[in-house]
C-alpha cells in the first residue's frame, strides 16, 4: 500500500501546517491549450467559450458531452473556471429580471434593511436570497426565458451530472462597494476554521464535486467595475480550505488574483474550492449585477425524511434526567445529539435566518445541546425548535 503523501498521516488538515510555497507552485501553472479544443482563447489563463458558435454542439448528444467533459477537466485538473460568452443570449429576459429583481430589492430595503453578506460588509451591495424562486413567483415567464439556456444546463450538467438542484442570489454591487475577502465557497467555506478542521483529509475532496458556483451578468462589466478576483489552479490545492483565512494566502491571492470583463449575457462557471472574491466597484456610474449561481449535486440528500423536530422532543426529557443524574459524559451527549439532530445549517431561508455572526445560522444540534447544557424546559425547546423550522421554511 503506497500513501498519499498530500493527506497528512493524522487524516486531517491542520490551517498551521498549510504550505505557501506548494500552493505558489500550484497557482503558477500555466492553461495547457492542448486540453482546451473548444475554448475561443483564454484570457489570464482562463478558457473562453463562445457559445454563438458552440451553441450547435449542445444539441447532440456525443458533441454535447465532448463540450461537458472538456469543461469538468478545467474545473477539477485546470485552471478551475472558465467563461461562457453569451450562455444567456435573450437580453430582453435579463432586463426583464433585472426590473424584477429591484422591485424585490427596493421592497425588502423598506421591509427592513440590506441583507446579510457571507464575506462583505452589509451595506456595501444589496443582496437578493432565493432570487430563484423570487423571479418565478413574480414573473413566470420571464422565469422561462431566463433560464432556457442550454449552456447553463450543459455546465451545470457537466460537473455535478443530471438532476442538479439550482439555487440563485442576486449580488448588486454599486460604485464604491468595497471587496470581498478572499474565500473558498459552500459547503466547507460556509463553515468556521475550528468546523472546517474537524472534516477528515478526504472529505475536503468530496466538497467541490458536490456544488458548482456561477454567475449571470446582468450588465456590462469592465474591471473598473471590480468583476470577480479569481486564482486559476488554487483549487488543486487539498487542504485549501484550511489555509484560506491565513493572511499570507490571501496576501499571496491579492497579489496574483486575476480579474475578466465580463458582458451581459455571459456566464462564468467555477469549481467552489478555487479562491476567489468579488472585486471592488471602482466605477463612477456602473451598478454591477450579478445573479450568482450555486447548484448543487442530486445525491447531496438522505434516503429517508426523518421528523427531527419529533425526536429531539422525545428525547429532551430523559436526556435532562441522565445530565442531572451525572450520567450522561461529554462524548456520549455528543454521540446523542449527532443521531437525533439536524447538524447543519442549510438548506434554510436566508431571508429570515441569516448568516448574522458567521457563516451559517445556528442548527437544531446547536438548540437541542444548548436546551439540554442550561436546562431549558420542554416547552421553551419546543419553542426554540419551531421557530428554527418556520425560518426555514420556503
């Protein structure tokens, strides 16, 4: 048996051992144009399609899969993102859900406020959750013409397979909106360092291929108008998502990021773990729209449903008793919560639970141990639970 020398021998990453000068090394890679036949030209090493001219091969099956296979090389063993030139072609649509979209964004405004944001200051953007279903509900039919584009479905398809779950948030980030941090995305971004950490090695692998991040562009984006900073090839490093909050690899992402004009119309497609952060907008006059894409893997789901709400109430009781009979230790509570509790945060409705001090709201995990730590009683966890299940609720 031969071992993987990139997997630390503990089976973990550790953000401590993250080595700068192997993911130099990784980022100084050049787009080997030998694996890109169909891509128009690359720009700062990322493959252009123009899907005008490739539209064609979309409609057959073998050449429709030729395109795809091509496209998840580049997100898993090459740069990790590529450009679709014009994926969105009916303009008029893009209008149309652009006049949408800020009739939500000036409702919400005066419903309460801007939106929280996973990694910019609030205020500096207006930010639309769920612009999926928001764009559905107001306007079918342009719901139907924006997302008939079958470069889309083939991108989408190409990397996480057929019966993909799209999901969708509207990021407008006016002149004067200041950066992102650098960050790798959902689901190991979307945790703290301590969380992150406590994922094995191989898990870290698994993440990117379960979600692929995108974007439609809603206008015309030059570079003064502060476009997405990427790193081509930062998504081969393995344990990024322990090194990414390091200050000298954002200082190192800051310093050989690259940025693309984009126009309306165009799509940009990425492999989650490559590094990445929205620019700043440098324009005097450019409001710069973007619907960001994050679609997910069919299997991302249990087999079965379970009513989890129901066993943490049953449960709650003769769990308070074991604690206060001094019966119930740290790892075994633990073990307990892990089999009856939703651990994690999302899917949730993020306009009615919000990111507000963190990355992702508080689970029913973290409810039930806190309920059964302070000895709340039944009905005040039932409460607590209940209300988590109404903020998540579509």
């Amino acid at each position: 048996m031969t071992l993987d020398l990139a997997v630390p021998t503990t089976g973990f990453y550790d953000e401590s051992a993250c080595d700068l000068a192997e993911f130099s090394a990784l980022t100084a890679q050049k787009t080997d144009l030998a694996a890109i036949p169909h891509a128009q030209k690359t720009l700062q090493n990322v493959p252009i399609y123009d899907m005008t001219a490739l539209s064609p091969m979309l409609g057959q099956t073998a050449s429709r899969r030729v395109l795809m296979a091509e496209w998840a090389r580049v997100l898993q063993h090459g740069a990790g993102v590529f450009v679709l030139k014009q994926a969105c072609p009916d303009h008029d649509a893009i209008d149309q859900a652009t006049a949408c979209y800020e009739r939500v964004i000036a409702a919400e405004r005066a419903a309460g406020g801007a939106a929280a944001d996973h990694f910019a200051a609030a205020g500096s953007n207006d930010r639309i959750w769920n612009s999926l279903q928001k764009l559905a509900l107001d306007s079918p039919a342009t719901f139907i013409r924006y997302f008939s584009s079958p470069a889309i479905d083939a991108a989408c398809e190409a990397w996480l397979g057929p019966n993909y779950q799209m999901t969708a948030q509207i990021n407008l980030v006016h002149p004067g909106g200041q950066a992102q941090q650098a960050h790798r995305d959902y689901h190991l971004g979307f945790q703290t360092a301590d969380i992150s950490a406590s994922y094995p090695a191989h898990v870290h692998d698994l993440s990117p291929l379960m979600t692929l991040q995108g974007g439609i562009a809603h206008c015309d984006m030059p570079i003064a108008a502060g476009p997405t900073k990427l790193l081509p090839f930062s998504q081969l490093y393995r344990p990024g998502y322990a090194a990414w909050r390091r200050d000298d690899f954002r200082a190192h992402f800051e310093a050989h990021c690259v940025q693309l004009p984009l126009e309306m119309g165009d799509a940009i497609f990425f492999n989650p773990a490559l590094f990445h952060a929205a620019g700043a907008n440098k324009s005097a006059d450019i409001h710069r729209m973007v619907n960001l894409l994050q679609v997910s893997s069919a299997f991302g789901r249990a087999m079965e449903t379970v009513d989890r709400i129901a066993i943490c109430k049953a449960v709650f009781p003769a769990l308070c008793a074991r604690m206060a009979a001094g019966q119930m230790p740290d790892d075994g509570l633990e073990a307990v919560l892990g089999a009856a509790a939703e651990g994690y945060s999302f899917p949730t409705n993020l306009d009615r639970d919000p990111p507000d001090g963190g990355l992702a709201p508080k689970t029913q995990k973290a409810i039930l141990r806190e309920a059964v730590v302070e000895g709340w009683t039944a009905q005040a966890l039932a409460e607590a639970l209940e209300a988590l299940a109404a903020r998540q609720m579509p």
